[in-house]
C-alpha cells in the first residue's frame, strides 16, 4: 500500500504480507477511524472552525480540503505508465461496462434506494439522490491503489467519468429529480445545479494533479529513467498520497463534525441506503468483472470506480442549491462517514478475492497468488 504495494508484489511469499507493510500501510484502518474521530471532535468542540475552514474556497470546496484532495491524487497519478494508456483504451468491455455502472445503473440503484428507504424524509431522499450522480474523481485512485488495482485503468475511468459528469450530471438530476418521480406518480423536486460550479471542480481536483503526475513521470523518466523513477522516487513521494486522505478525513469532519453528532438518528437513517449501495455497487460490479474475463486488477478498478462517489462535489451541489443547514445538505455530509470506512473494509474484500477467485492470474499481488 503507500509504495509498498509494489514492493510487496514483487517480494517473495516467505514473508507474510503484513509484515512487509509500513506501521501507516499496516495499521491504515486504525488511522481512518482516528482521522475521523479526531474531524469530529474538532468540529465539536472548537467554537466556529467550521466557518473557519470554510472561509476560503477552491470553486465550492473549502481551501485545507482541496489541498488534502490534491495531496492526496498526485502520487497516485504520478504512478501512472502513460505511455500504456491504449491497452486500457482499446479493452470496449472495461470502458462498456464502466459506463453501464457509473451512469446508468449506479443512479437508478440509489434512486431506488433512497425511495425505499426514506420514503418519508423528502430532503435526506434528495440529497441521496445527488449523491447518486456525483461519480468519485478523487478517493477512488487510493482505494484501487491500496487493492492493487490497475493504475493506468482507473486514470482512465476516472477521465471518462469526469467528461460525463461534466455533460450529464445536470440533466440526469433533472431526470432523477423531476421526470422519473413524476411518471411514477411520486413526489417531485425541482432544483437547478450549476454546470461552472461541476467543471471547476474537475478541473481542480483531477486536472491539476493529472498535469502534475504526467510532466512528473515524463521529466523524471527522460532524466533519469524509469528504473530510477519507479525504484526510487516514486516510493519517496507514494506516502504522501494516504497523508493527504487522512489529512482530507480530519479536515472533512471538522468541517461538518456538528451537523453529524448532533442529528444521530438522521444519521443512521442516511447510512442504511449508503451501506446498501456500496455492497451492491462493488459486489455486482466485481462479479461483472470476473464474467467479463478482465482478470483482477481490470476487475478491482472497475468495481472500485463504480462504488465510489465524489461527495465533495455532492455537498457543494447541495449547498449551493438547497443551503448549508439543508437535509440536502446533511446527507452529503454523511456520505464520507459511510464510503470511507467501508471501502478501506472493501480493499481487503478484494485482496481475499483476489486470493480466492484469481488463481495464477499475474495482476494478483504476488504474495496472495502463491499463497494458494
């Protein structure tokens, strides 16, 4: 994980594979759990540091979570073999399938879970909703770089889900939000989102360190080549990336500590749709996968990318659009408090299956592979 997941796939099977981990690598769960308990208590207890946070911003991101959010992407994206896009590029069943999930099924499942759910709570529903078209950019290249899932895929997955979150998000929400509840007899929500406000974002959070990690791996390997590059820089700068995911949680949190600890039962309520999501995301998707014959790493990404959701901008569609104390509001914020620990939790979900379902496939980290 960090860089040691490379290590690690190339090390020999002797050694148990925790042992080979880093202390931040090995015990990653326990920093999440502490990251957002710190965030929370942060929020709680210091008087207006939310609004101190929140005071400067990047598009509709506060300024110290934006900067976690570069912090952590960079490395990530300075990991990818650019020159090897076009295997992943010209593979029509990942870049179909990864579309079928992200845009077409992903919202209609939590559409769907959102009316069954919280039939009852309009603004929580909505929320939901919005939750449901915001595609992860961001997190989910830590969570298939810790799996060891395929780095070149997910930068392309990624890409691709940015351009259509771009084009289609508002018109999805209209669909979503207005047309579909209206031919199903349901209860409409009318709502206009800002097409400046979603292309700033991913300008910001994906653009910015794509360029970065490119001109990186592009300067680094023509001056000293990618032996260098690979062997020795990239594991100086890989633990930056969960320095800034932890960096990200503890700021996320202490931004919205109050509005979780002090609505608990809300709270609850949100999460049994997000839990039901994700299981439903990330298992399908990864059963989809394996059908398909992507072996594991193409599966891993795909799986990855189709659970994952960018709540950052989910929250800031809804405080833009229905304000800061909203329901609306309060369910994007709930959302990192549910995907993070649960797709930490999914990593070694994949990893076992890795182990269990991938026998002799090369993209297995090298230790789960001989260990059958």
């Amino acid at each position: 994980m960090s860089d040691t997941v490379g290590e690690t796939a190339r090390g020999g099977a002797e050694t148990p594979v925790l042992q080979r981990l880093s202390t931040l690598d090995r015990f990653l769960p326990v920093w999440i759990i502490a990251a957002m308990a710190a965030g929370l208590l942060l929020g709680r207890l210091v008087p207006g540091l939310d609004d101190a946070l929140d005071a400067v911003r990047v598009g509709e991101v506060s300024l110290p979570i934006a900067v976690g959010l570069l912090l952590m992407m960079y490395p990530v994206l300075a990991k990818v073999r650019y020159t090897e896009l076009d295997r992943v590029t010209g593979d029509r069943r990942l870049l179909g399938a990864s579309l079928v999930l992200n845009w077409l099924l992903g919202p209609a499942l939590m559409f769907a879970l959102a009316w069954l759910l919280l039939p009852d709570l309009p603004e929580y529903r909505t929320g939901l909703v919005i939750v449901g078209l915001a595609r992860c950019i961001a997190m989910v290249l830590i969570w298939n770089d810790l799996s060891c899932g395929d780095r070149e895929a997910a930068a392309v997955l990624v890409a691709i889900n940015s351009v259509f979150q771009i084009l289609a998000f508002a018109v999805l929400g209209w669909f979503y939000l207005q047309v579909l509840p209206g031919w199903l007899g349901l209860e409409t929500t009318s709502a206009e989102f800002s097409f400046w406000a979603i292309l700033l974002s991913v300008l910001v959070f994906l653009g910015i360190p794509l360029v970065a990690g490119f001109l990186t791996r592009t300067i680094g390997e023509r001056r000293k080549g990618r032996a260098w590059y690979e062997e020795r820089f990239l594991p100086r700068i890989g633990p930056i990336a969960l320095y800034g995911l932890l960096f990200t949680i503890v700021m996320l949190f202490a931004l919205q500590g109050e509005a979780i600890t002090s609505q608990p039962w809300d709270v609850v309520r949100i999460a049994l749709p997000l839990l039901a999501y994700f299981a439903v995301m990330f298992g399908g998707s990864f059963l989809l996968g394996m059908r398909l014959g992507l072996g594991y790493a193409k599966t891993t990404t795909l799986a990855f990318t189709a659970a994952g959701n960018n709540f950052e901008l989910a929250i800031a569609v809804a405080i833009g659009t229905f304000g800061v104390t909203s329901g609306q509001a309060l369910a994007g914020v709930v959302g990192p408090l549910i995907e993070v620990p649960v797709l930490v939790g999914l990593v070694y979900v994949a990893l076992w299956a890795g182990r269990r379902f991938f026998p002799g496939d090369p993209t297995v980290p090298a230790p789960l592979r001989s260990a059958r």
